[in-house]
C-alpha cells in the first residue's frame, strides 16, 4: 500500500536520495503521486570514484527517466546536475511526450529545509540501508552459509521459511531447503 505523507506538500514528485562509501554509491527514488509515496526504486552503482556528485545525479536522472514512463512535475535532488539546463530541457521533452494534455514544466529541487527536506533525508538513509545491504550481500559466505548464522559446525540440513501476505489476506508461505553442496534445484516448497 502507499505510505502517507504526513501532510503532503507536493503532490507529484520524484525524491531521489543518495549515498556513496568508497567506489559505490547507492540511490533510492521515492515516487509521490497524489501525495503518497505510491512506490519507490533502488539501485547500486560500484564503479563511480571518478564522478563528482552533481556529475552522479545526472548519470542517474538520465538512466531513470530514460526507462521510465512518467516524469513528476517536481525532482527533489541532493544537488543539481552538473548540466542543469540540459537535464530539464530533456526531462520537460520527455513529459510532453508522455502527458500531451499537461504542463510539460519540470523543477529540479534541491530542498534545503521542511517536509520537502524531511522527504530527502528519510531516500538519502534508505539509500545509505540499501548499499549497506548490497555491501553486506557481497560478502557472505555463498560456501558455508551456515557460517552466517552463528553455527561452529556445518548442518545435515537448514530449512528457510518466508511467509508473506497483503493486508493480512492472501497468505503465502515458501520452504527453501539447503543441504551441503549448496541449495537444492527442486526442492522448494510453496504453499497459497
């Protein structure tokens, strides 16, 4: 379900937040529509050393929008682009195309201050979470998983359960089967 903005200022935007630690950088969009956060996106970049923050903002709002489908009237970035005007030019083209019959207008923000702010900082720390989690994927024990739970010595056999549901309906529940050797194709169990 949608996340509701506590009282929504802007009512179509698009909240992009970023993290970078060493060569990686991380960004996570927030997607407002109607003033609710209706959807949001992660991504991980490993190799960006050479690209400056305005330089990444750019890379990312041209990979974005170029496989996208619905360009905001709003853009909530930590900095603007290093060719700003370029970038909004392409991003009102690109709206005209896709809502003929409305402002073809796009900001590009960078909120200093407010709930606008608030927005900004809560994608910046999920996109700090979300490379933690990308960092943290890299380095577990693909061989001795077992390892990664806290076990000294290696298991006959570990069983993984997810159960997941909407709004407390539609209850699924999955079996993943581990044994030594790795995963096992085949045994898997899921039950609707």
């Amino acid at each position: 379900g949608a996340q509701k903005m506590a009282t929504a200022t802007e009512k179509e935007a698009d909240v992009f937040g970023f993290h970078r630690a060493g060569a990686q950088a991380a960004l996570h969009v927030f997607v407002v529509r109607d003033g609710d956060i209706i959807h949001h996106r992660r991504f991980v970049w490993r190799n960006v050393e050479g690209l400056d923050d305005a330089a990444l903002v750019e890379a990312a709002l041209s990979q974005y929008y170029d496989r996208t489908h619905d360009v905001p009237r709003e853009i909530f970035l930590p900095c603007l682009p290093t060719d700003n005007e370029t970038a909004v030019a392409w991003l009102q083209e690109k709206r005209a195309k896709l809502r003929p019959r409305r402002s073809k207008r796009v900001r590009l923000t960078v909120p200093e201050r407010g709930e606008k702010r608030h927005l900004l900082a809560l994608a910046e720390r999920n996109a700090r979470l979300c490379l933690e989690d990308a960092r943290a994927s890299a380095s577990f024990d693909d061989a001795n998983p077992w390892r990664e739970i806290g076990l000294d010595i290696e298991p006959a056999r570990i069983d993984g359960f997810d159960v997941s549901h909407l709004r407390g309906a539609e209850t699924v529940a999955s079996l993943v089967a581990w044994k030594p050797g790795g995963g096992r194709e085949g045994k898997f169990a899921k039950d609707e």
